[in-house]
C-alpha cells in the first residue's frame, strides 16, 4: 500500500466500524423470517445473535495485540475480507449449522477489524486535535449504522429475503478494501499474545451461553464447563507476565463501575431491541420493514445524544451523565410495562425512547471514565476489555430473555425480562454514586 492523505485511512476505518455496528443490529429484525424459512425455533434464533456477537467479545479481549503484532492495515485487510466473504457464506447458508458457523466466522473478523481500524485512524492522523475530530466521525459512522440497522433489515427482508442483509456486506466490504489500498502499511510492533487465556475465555463464554439458551442436563454440563474454564482464566491471568486481562484493574473502583454500569445498559438495550423486533412481528403481526421503523425514533436519536452527553461530561464530569443515563433508561423500562397489543403503535415506539436517551447518554462518560482510570500504556487493554465484556453482557441477555420467551412466551416474557433490567441498572447507577465528581 501507498501513503497519501488520511482521507482514505478515515474512510475505510468508519466504514468497516459501520458494517461491524450494522450487522449487529440489522439481523434482529429478520429473525422471524430466518426461523421460518430454515425451520428453527428460538433457540436457533438466539444462536443466529449470540454465534456472532461471543466471537466478537471473545477476540476482542486479544485482536488489538495481534494488530499490533501484524500492522493494523494488515490486520485490517484480513478481517474485512474474512467479514465479506463469511456475509456471503451467511447469505447462502443452507441450514442453521451453516449459518451458525458463518456467523462465528463474522464475529471473529469483526473483532480483528475493530481495534485495527482505530490504530489506522490514529495513525493518519498526527495532530492530536485533528486525530480527535477523526475517531469522533468514525463513532459517528458506527451510531449511524444502529440507528439505520433495524429499517435497512427490515426493509431488505421484506422486498428481498433475509438473506438481502448479509447480501448487502459484499459491496461495501470491497468498497472498504478498495480504499485501503490507498492507505500507507503499518509497521508491525511487538505484542505478545496470551493464547492460553484467549481459548480459556472462549470457552467458558461459548459454555455459558449455551446453559443459558439450552435446558436439561446439558446445561447444567455446559454450565459446569464454563466455571471450571473461567476459574482456569483467572488462574492464567494471574500467573502470566503479560495477560491478556490485567486483574488488577478491577481493584480500581472506577474500572469497576465502568464495567458493570456498561453491561447493565447493554443488557438493556440489545435485550430490548430483540423482544421487541420478535414481538413487533410474531404479536403484532408487523411486516419486518413495519418492525424497523419502530425501532427508528428510539434509534435516531442516539447519535445527538451522544454528543450531548460528552459536552455535558466535559463540564461537569462523568458521574452525573453516567448516574442520570441510567435514571432516564430504568424509568423508560418501567413505562415500558404498560406496552400491550392494544397499546397504539405510535405509542409503543415513543415509549422505547426513554430507554435508548438514557443507555445513549450514559455509555460515552462510561467509556471515557473508564479510560481516565487506567495509565496510558492500558488504554487499549481497558477499551478491549470494556467493549468484550459489553458484547458478552448482549449476548447473555439475548440467551436469558430469548428462554424466557420461549417458555412464557413472547409477551409475558417481556415484563419479566424489563424488570429484571430495570433491576440491574438500579443497581450500576447506585454503584456509580461512588464515580468521582471530575478526575484530575
């Protein structure tokens, strides 16, 4: 690859961030389609999420060292390309098992292009002033990508098939890699790799998952599978010069509230947003466009808010955004209790804004206080290990709201599943009382 402006470098790192952000919420709504046409139950759906979304959160806690160790356009290059042709695979996938092995295919290449496509970002860009506006356009790209996710799903699944979402990664993969060759090759840095704690990890969050979503004894195996593999990551962890998760950032009470106030709003919102596309459809009786553009004032709004939230952090720092997000997100949760089949629709859709104002104000102070609390030379580890366990905290509510469906059904279902969010974000928003008013 050539040198030459950063324009290019920006380009194709907002969009490969779009289509990772993309892909995570487009499939929601075409889940019901999905069932009906390969003839899987929920179980099979929750899979069709999960499959995609623990490949990611289990690789991202390693894939910036390996980008490192690589170069990040490299790195880069890799993941785009295993991306687009695993969206294909998923397009023409015959049965669930194919889809379901294409899907973890595209979470692995989504956790390698993540951290790569920011390395190139900040390698463009010099000047720290001009490198701050980038990485804002490339989280505005991923913003944007969610909030349009659920309408380019549904209306693709309904003129088209299901298969029209995994279909429409193809020109925009070789759109990203097409600029890539305009962007300079990145040096390869020493990084050293915790193999070790990455199989440990995959395989206690594959086991839990799976405990979640299944029934019966092979739970309880799967189950006890996952402690033993976790309590045998920590072991690892602990012992390693140089782990793949620190432990002892968590002894920092910022970190910690980071951490857990992140996963309670990830539950939260992609909880919601999957009962919500399965009950828009199969209670409603919504067409898959008519789900997404419920979906849409809630998610339109994201990005403005998360803009408001940073200047609000800014000036008064990260604790009162954090504290009143999740306020605002546990009172839009509870209004969302008085959500029936009678309720208007127009109604219905306003009542799930409360719950993206407050997930969208909270999370960008969460990021950045999580950041602040970790030396410079542990940012990257921090953001790696913040966004796994967010990916990890979606996948688990998907597998434990996705078996409360399936054994209460849809509608009851989503009462239970409401309080207990509203529950676990009570919770992270007194334990962000704790947040100092402003660091440094």
């Amino acid at each position: 690859m050539s040198g030459g402006s950063p324009g290019p470098a920006l380009f194709t790192a907002l969009l490969g961030f779009a289509l990772i952000t993309l892909d995570s919420s487009v499939v929601n709504v075409a889940l019901p389609a999905i069932g009906a046409d390969l003839r899987t139950g929920m179980a099979g759906l929750q899979w069709v999420v999960d499959a995609y979304t623990l490949a990611f959160a289990a690789l991202l806690l390693s894939s910036g060292a390996l980008a490192d160790r690589v170069g990040a356009s490299r790195a880069y290059a890799a993941g785009v390309v295993g991306f687009t042709l695993a969206s294909v695979a998923c397009g023409l996938a015959p049965g669930l098992p194919a889809l379901l092995a294409a899907r973890t295919v595209q979470g692995m290449a989504a956790a390698v292009m993540l951290p790569a496509s920011l390395a190139l970002v900040r390698e463009a860009y010099g000047d720290p002033a001009r490198r701050a506006r980038a990485v804002s356009l490339w989280a505005a790209g991923g913003t944007v990508a969610v909030a349009l996710g659920p309408v380019v799903g549904g209306a693709l699944t309904t003129a088209w098939s299901w298969r029209g979402i995994f279909f429409v990664n193809l020109p925009l993969g070789l759109l990203a890699l097409a600029l890539l060759t305009r962007v300079a090759r990145s040096a390869r840095r020493p990084a050293p790799l915790d193999l070790p704690g990455q199989l440990t990890a995959v395989v206690a969050l594959a086991a839990l998952t799976f405990a979640a979503i299944e029934s019966g004894p092979r739970a309880w195996w799967a189950l006890g599978t996952a402690v033993v593999s976790f309590a045998a990551f920590l072991v690892i962890e602990a012992r390693r010069t140089h782990p793949m998760v620190p432990l002892g950032l968590f002894r920092d009470v910022t970190v910690l509230v980071s951490v857990t106030a992140g996963a309670a709003s990830t539950v939260a919102f992609y909880g919601m947003v999957f009962l919500f596309g399965l009950f828009f459809q199969q209670v409603l009786g919504l067409s898959a466009l008519g789900a997404g553009l419920m979906f849409l004032p809630m998610t339109g709004l994201l990005a403005g808010v998360n803009v408001l939230s940073a200047k609000v952090a800014a000036r008064y720092g990260a604790r009162l955004p954090i504290v009143a997000g999740q306020v605002v997100a546990v009172a839009g949760l509870l209004g969302l209790l008085a959500v029936d089949a009678d309720t208007p629709r127009v109604a219905q859709a306003l009542l799930l804004v409360p719950l993206a104002l407050g997930c969208g104000f909270a999370l960008p102070p969460i990021i950045a206080a999580m950041l602040e609390a970790v030396p410079a030379e542990r940012a990257g580890t921090a953001a790696g290990l913040l966004n796994a366990i967010r990916q990890t905290a979606g996948a688990l509510a998907v597998a434990v709201f996705g078996s409360l469906a399936a054994a209460q059904g849809i509608a009851p279902s989503l009462r239970t599943s409401l309080l207990i969010s509203a529950g676990l974000l009570t919770v992270t928003a007194l334990a962000s009382l704790r947040l100092p008013r402003r660091r440094g």
